[in-house]
C-alpha cells in the first residue's frame, strides 16, 4: 500500500514564515507545526493545501513550490511540504491550532516544532533568507 498524504503548507508574507501551535491530539498539543491537514479522497495535494488552510485559518494561498523531501508520520502516512504566498486575510487559529506565529528566517528556532516538521522549516527559512 502506498502512504497516504498529508499535506503542510510552508506559508509566507512579508519575509516572514507562519507557525501554528497544536491544541490537539494530546500527544502533539502545544508543538508547533506547518499548517495543513491529510488529502480527501480524489484531491490533489496542492488542492488540499489551500482547503486545510482556508478551513484552519480563514486565509487564501497559492502552493508556490514543493519543498524536495517526504517525512514520515505515523503507520501509513507521510507528510509533503510546499511553499505557500499568502493571498488574502489575516490567519486566525480557527481549528486544530490556539496560537500563531509569524518568525523571521531567523527566529524559526523560537518556537517547538514537531520533529518531523522541522528539515522543511529549515528549508523554508533559507528560501526566505535567500530571498
Ligand atoms: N502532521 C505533522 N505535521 C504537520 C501536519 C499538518 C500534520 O506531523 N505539519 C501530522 C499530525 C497528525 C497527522 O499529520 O498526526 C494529520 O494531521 P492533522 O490532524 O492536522 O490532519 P487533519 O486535520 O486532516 O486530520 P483529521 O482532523 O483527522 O481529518
């Protein structure tokens, strides 16, 4: 069987990176994530990307680039990264999430990211600071 995708969103404005606090599971509630969610059956990952954050945080993106890479999660599931212009709205934690952040490429350790998130947060803050 193929894993199943969940999709995370490297989302950005203003040289900045969005971080989003978990207030569940439990187990992952208060680590900080790359926002996003796994794929409904019949949807493209990009797709995806922009349902999960419209859903969770009230905001329209555009997926820019797949950062290379597949980490993986638990039993079955893998996790895929793209870059994400922020388009329109102010992102508001309106489920899965009870803080926001926005870091700097230079901030990105500020925060306690899960772990399997972190080489595409390290990713994301060179393509900021690159420019
Ligand atoms: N991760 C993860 N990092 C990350 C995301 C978005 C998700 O490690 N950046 C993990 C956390 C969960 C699993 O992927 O174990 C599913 O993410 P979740 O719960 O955000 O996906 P949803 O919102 O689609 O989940 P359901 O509410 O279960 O549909």
């Amino acid at each position: 069987m193929t894993d199943r995708v969940v999709v995370a969103g490297a989302v950005y404005s203003g040289g900045r990176l969005l971080a989003a606090r978990r207030s569940a599971p439990e187990e992952l509630a208060g680590r900080w994530e790359l926002p996003g969610g796994k794929l409904e059956p019949g949807e493209r990952p990009e797709q995806a990307l922009v349902r999960e954050l419209r859903e969770e945080l009230g905001v329209e993106t555009e997926p820019v680039a797949r950062i290379p890479g597949e980490w993986p999660l638990g039993p079955g599931y893998v996790l895929q990264v793209w870059t994400a212009r922020l388009l329109s709205g102010e992102p508001r934690p309106l489920e899965d999430h009870d803080e926001l952040r926005w870091l700097g490429p230079d901030e990105t350790d500020a925060v306690d990211w899960l772990d399997q998130d972190r080489p595409a947060v390290a990713e994301a803050a060179r393509l900021l600071r690159d420019g």
